[in-house]
C-alpha cells in the first residue's frame, strides 16, 4: 500500500511487481482446480 502513495519511480515499479504477482497467482490458481479449492478450504 505505501508503494501507492509514495511518488518515486521506484515505489512506481514496486507497486507495477506488486500486481504483476498477483495476476500471476490468479492465473495460477484459475488453472489448478485442486490448488484452489486447497486454498478456499484453508480461508474458511
């Protein structure tokens, strides 16, 4: 969240990984039915 706020070009890159990582956790969940229900099992 700080990486939001702050206004350099690093905390811009920072927060640019940030997302990068999670698109790429949801891409790897979408396509491992059995990770994802491993993981819903576990939040609840």
């Amino acid at each position: 969240m700080l990486s939001s706020v702050l206004r350099s070009a690093r905390a811009v890159s920072v927060n640019v990984e940030i997302m990068r990582a999670f698109v790429r956790l949801r891409t790897m969940l979408a396509g491992n039915v059995e990770l994802a229900r491993k993981l819903a099992a576990q939040a609840l």
